[in-house]
C-alpha cells in the first residue's frame, strides 16, 4: 500500500489551525433547554459524576475523541500529552487513523501509549472503508497491540473520502467486513463518523453485525469537508457546498434513542463545554467524545490539556448539581429534564 497518510495528517492540522470555521459553530446544544432546581436537595461536594465503559471506572464521562498518530514530531508530541492527561484525569482517550503504521512504520511510536496511560481506556483505530483496500484482520490486531487498546474504532467517513481529492469511495460490503473482523478480534469494535452523524440505519446495520458500541460523532463541530476544501487545488468548492452536512449530534442521539436497549451510545461532534455533556448523557449517551477543542492545548503541554479537562468536568458536575442529579444513573436518559427542545 502506498498512500500519501503521513503527511497528510499535518496538512489537516494546519488547517484546522488556519481556519478557525472548519469548526462550524452549530450551537446544536443550545436549542435543547434543561430545568433548574433552585432546592437541589444535594451538597455540590456530593455529586458523583464517575462512571464505568469498557469495563473501567472514568472519573467523568469524557472521551478525548480521536486525533492523530504519525512520524512526525508534532503528533507523537500530541499523542504523548494526551495520553498523560488522559490518564491523570482518568478519562476515555482514542487515537487517530492507525492506517499510516502499515505505510510508515516509524509512525508506530507515536501510538505506543500505554505508558503514558497505563490504567484508563484506549481505543485504537482505522478506517472502515481501507477493509476494501487491502486492510485485513491482521492489521487490525496490530493496530490494537501496539496500543495495548481497550477496543478499536473504525472510522466511516464517506463524505470526507467522496469531497478528498484522492478519497477512497468503494464503500460497498463494509458492514459485514467489519463485522467479520469484529467476532474475530478479540476486543469489542465500535463504529464512529468524523463528524457527519451515524443515522438510524446506520446502527440498525452495525447491531445486525453484532457491534455495540456507536460514536455518533455528528455534524455542528468540526467539518471535514471544509478541512478537505483546503486541500483541493483543482477550483472545485465542493467541500465548501458539503461543509454542514450531515445529522447535527442532538438530533443524531435522538434518532438512536430506540436503540438504546441494545446499543451504547457515544456523543461526539460539535460538544464544547459540559453543558453540551449533560445534554448528551440526557439523551442516551454513555460517554462524551471531543476532538478539536483538545488540539491546540494537547500541541503545548500535558498541563494544557488537563486545564482544559478539569473545566470541562467543573461544569459537567455543576449542571449536575443545578437538575439536582447526584449521579450518572440520575442523568442518563432523563428526559424530563429537559423543558424544551426547540
Ligand atoms: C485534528 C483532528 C484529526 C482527526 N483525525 C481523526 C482520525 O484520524 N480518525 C477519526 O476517526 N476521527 C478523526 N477526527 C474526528 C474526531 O475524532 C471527531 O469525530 C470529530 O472531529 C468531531 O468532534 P469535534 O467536533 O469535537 O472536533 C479528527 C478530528 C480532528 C480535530
């Protein structure tokens, strides 16, 4: 296989960095409006926000959604200071496309992360549709080997790939490989979008393949159509067109409420702040990914990106407080908590 992944992660960096619209704003969240307790009843001191996935205890529902992983200085720098943060506050970290091992096999130090995150959960992770492009099961067990990962992500981005110059668009029969790869693994396989939305059918094919788990990673944060615009140098504004499209995560989590007996359910795309979380967590969310907010810190320091941990969880356990919920099993999926959805 050759492929042009290595450099390209850096091209999508610099321009998540140049262009501060590829994260699109959609503010999805602030349509969904929540009660107030003026008598809680609790102690602020008292609420409880920690909770269990894949079989570990999380100090709070965050996922740090996955990023990057490459030979390059910059994203093993990343990886590194996510991964210690991650584990300093024991929360959820996935990694991004583990593709570029099998082109550059100097890229594999930079998901070697156990280390730096001996305890908490990691995922691994690859694209689902490179299943039709010479990727096979042996390559997944090493994508998760050399993470020492928890489960393994693939990733579904057909409208990245359709508006990339060089996309991969052969989509045809990836369900039922990723199926056949998941009762071979060894570690449970979860499905995510990068940023589109998984629908309904989506899920209902995952679950008739045996997979569980679901980021629904939808639209209203970060675009990958707008980041692939910029690398488009052939006068097409396609990604342009694209940029907003797909299921804005609120309503993504919505559609896949009836699922919820048999699916667990990850919120990601477009979530800024703990309040977007708790809304999450509401409508049937088990953990909350975010993948943007997290870049520019993870480039600076491990402490960088702990400050930015220790709000997210600040606000997440004051909205706790203020719907006078003093744990996660008062939360999850209570809709009456909700007075209006606009
Ligand atoms: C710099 C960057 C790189 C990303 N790389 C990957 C990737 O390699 N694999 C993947 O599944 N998702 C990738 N994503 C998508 C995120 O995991 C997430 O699904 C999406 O960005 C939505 O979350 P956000 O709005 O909080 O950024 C990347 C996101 C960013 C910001």
């Amino acid at each position: 296989m050759t492929d042009p992944t290595n450099e390209r992660k850096i091209e999508h960096i610099r321009a998540i960095e140049r262009d501060p619209e590829t994260d699109r704003h959609g503010h999805w969240f602030d349509r969904i409006l929540l009660t107030n307790r003026a008598l809680p009843e609790l102690a602020l001191d008292e609420i409880d926000p920690s909770t269990d996935f894949l079989g570990k205890r999380l100090s709070f529902p965050l996922l740090v959604s996955s990023m990057t992983g490459g030979d390059h200085e910059l994203v093993r720098t990343i990886n590194t200071n996510l991964a210690i943060a991650a584990e300093r506050c024991q929360v959820a970290m996935a990694v991004g496309s583990q593709r570029v091992m099998f082109t550059h096999p100097a890229a594999e130090a930079s998901f070697a992360l156990r280390e730096h995150a001996p305890s908490t959960v990691l995922i691994g992770n690859v694209g689902g549709v490179q299943l039709n492009y010479g990727f096979d099961l042996d390559q997944c067990r090493r994508a998760v080997d050399i993470l020492a990962a928890d489960a393994l992500y693939f990733h579904l981005n057909p409208l990245q790939e359709a508006v990339q110059p060089e996309g991969d668009t052969d989509f045809r029969g990836i369900a039922d490989r990723i199926g056949e790869v998941g009762r071979q693994l060894g570690v449970p396989v979860l499905l995510k979008e990068v940023g589109a939305g998984l629908s309904a059918a989506d899920i209902a094919l995952g679950l008739s393949q045996g997979i569980q788990y679901f980021d629904l990673a939808g639209s209203g944060g970060t675009s990958w159509s707008r980041i692939e615009h910029h690398r488009r140098h052939d006068g097409s504004d396609i990604g342009l067109r694209f940029q907003d499209w797909g299921l804005p995560t609120p309503l993504a989590l919505q559609q896949a409420a009836p699922f919820l007996d048999r699916a667990t359910l990850i919120a990601s795309g477009g979530l800024r702040d703990g309040i977007d979380m708790v809304k999450s967590v509401i409508l049937g969310a088990s953990l909350c990914g975010m993948a943007a907010p997290l870049l520019q810190p993870a480039m600076e320091s491990a402490e960088a990106v702990v400050a930015v941990i220790e709000r997210l969880r600040r606000e997440f356990i004051t909205a706790m407080f203020l719907l006078g919920t003093p744990d996660m099993s008062a939360l999850f999926r209570n809709r009456a908590l909700i007075v209006q959805e606009r």
